[in-house]
C-alpha cells in the first residue's frame, strides 16, 4: 500500500454537489457555497476560472481546475465579465434544463441552452478527517492540469454520465469523480513547479520508501527503527538519518503523526471508543493513547471525538 492511497480514502465526491452547466457569451458564474476541495472539468468551449486566492486561469477543453476551499470562484466567458449569477440551489432553480444539468445565456435562459458553446462539470469533495487533510494541506490554494485521453480519460464519460438519471447513477458518478481526482493529482505532483510534500517525494526513494510504506499498511503494529531498516535493507543509522533528511522527522515521530490521523478518523466513527482506536493504531492502554493525541493534535480524544460526531 502507499501512502497516497490512504490519503486519498478520506477524500471523497459528493454526488449531491455534482453539476454541469451549459453556458453561451456572454456568461460569468460566482460559485459561493463551494465544498471543502471542488474540481471543475472544462468539457467544450474556453472557460476562465478566477479563484478567490487570486488566480486567473483560462480552461480549455480537457483541462482539470482543482480548487481547495472553501473559496469563492467564478467561472466565465470574459475574465472581464462580473459574475450576473450567484450560483446557489435556489438560484439555479429557473436553469435547470434536465437532470444535474443547467443551461445559462447571455439572457439567462434556460431553455434552448442545451447546445451553449461552453460545457463545464463542477465536482465538490467531502472530506473525512486528518488523513484527507494532509493531502489538501500538501496542495495549493487552486491549480490547474491539463489532461489528455492517456492520463484523465472519463471527462467525457463523466460529463455524460452527470446527465443520466439510471439505477445505480450515484454510484457511477462517484467512482468516476474519484478515478478523475487521481489523474489530476498525480499529473501534479510530477509537475517540477508543484511544491510536492516531501513524504510523496520519499515514497520513491529505495531506502525511505519501504519504511514508509510499512507504517502505513500496519499503523497499529510496534515498529522499532531496526524493524523499519530491516525492510528497507539497510542499517537503523542509514534509515534515520536519510528519513529525516527526505521527511523531516525521524521515522518514529512520522510514525505517531500518522498514527494521530488515523486515529482523528476512526474517532468519528459512531460505534468507536478511545479504548478501541488506541489498539487499533498501536496503544496498549487509553492513557497513553490519549497523552499522544493531545500532544499531537492538542486536544484529548474524547474531546475530538465529540466535535467530530457533531459535525
């Protein structure tokens, strides 16, 4: 298992946030009640994106704009254009030209839109606690890739799909979105301009990346630095020193952090209690458990455990 499959579990679509518009000029969209990470897939037609944090970046076809929110964006024909529509459910509601589908011209009318010269999905993410977060917090605020049919083939089927209304439709939807977020990702972070965090860089490292990779397949196991370099191949001193150089903390201490966010998800599960998500990540006793969570996190578990079920 690597790392960024587990991250990537807690970061999930949201079918009810999922959407596509068919626009023709002049048209310019404000996107206010936006989701904890939103992607924008650019089907036909140019569509500028201009995020919140500043960005202005012009959408062609087959290009992925990836947004971490919650952030105001708007999407456009003309970054010149002020948004004439702050697009919200109730507001929406006169567009909607079939299933997920909404239609906006220059007048603002629904009907006869379906063949508009722009076509957009918009995509919004949940998030399921601290294991999701680290990988938003390893991105920027918005980015943009470009995707060919070799690394992000389902644009189109996702922008067909998003019009069905079939049995097992939500189900569709949601695979495709995830499989789309993939791509997107990993055709960033090859990027030389993408600030890669240094634990996805280190999984590619021959020494660091098997250790890495134990941690997280077995959080809940005992592992000692000499068990760690045993999978590794090399010394306990070879392995604590080039981890720390490439992560930036020795492999124990990524151990317990990793271990804390596994824990912060397990903690919003309804059935769980602090006894049982201590042993699961590796802790014989609730006490000591809960001694690592508040040092790490900065709160008690049961404490996180309550906000998280709340939430």
């Amino acid at each position: 298992m690597d790392a960024l499959n587990d991250l990537l579990r807690g970061l999930r679509a949201q079918r009810a946030e999922v959407c596509r518009s068919v626009a023709s000029p002049p048209w310019a969209l404000a996107f206010t009640e936006t989701t904890p990470f939103t992607l924008v897939a650019a089907v036909r037609g140019d569509t500028w994106l201009l995020a919140e944090d500043g960005t202005q970046v012009l959408l062609r076809p087959g290009s992925l704009g990836l947004i971490r929110g919650p952030q105001r964006f708007v999407l456009a024909d003309d970054p010149s254009m002020p948004p004439q529509l702050e697009v919200t459910e109730s507001d929406c509601a006169e567009s909607l030209i079939g299933t997920r589908t909404y239609g906006f011209t220059g007048a603002w009318a629904g009907a006869g839109a379906a063949d508009g010269e722009a076509l957009v999905v918009v995509a919004g993410y949940s998030v399921d606690g601290g294991v999701a977060a680290r990988l938003l917090n390893a991105l920027p605020a918005t980015f943009v890739v470009t995707c060919d049919d070799e690394h992000c083939p389902t644009v189109d089927v996702l922008a067909a799909e998003v019009a069905k209304d079939q049995p097992g439709q939500d189900i569709v939807l949601e695979r495709l979105l995830d499989l789309l977020l993939v791509y997107a990702l990993r055709e960033w972070f090859d990027r030389p301009e993408a600030k890669t965090p240094a634990w996805y860089r280190a999984l590619g490292d021959e020494v660091v990346g098997p250790a890495l990779r134990a941690m997280h397949d077995e959080p809940q196991r005992a592992w000692t630095v000499a068990e760690l370099a045993a999978r590794a191949g090399v010394s306990r001193a070879a392995l604590a020193r080039r981890f720390t150089a490439l992560v930036g903390v020795p492999p124990l201490t990524y151990l317990t952090e990793w271990r804390m966010d596994v824990a912060a998800d397990l903690l919003s599960k309804p059935d769980a209690t602090v006894g049982s998500v201590a042993r699961a990540v590796g802790y014989a006793d609730g006490f000591a458990f809960s001694t690592a969570f508040k040092r790490v996190r900065g709160v008690r578990p049961s404490d996180h455990r309550v906000v998280a079920l709340q939430a």
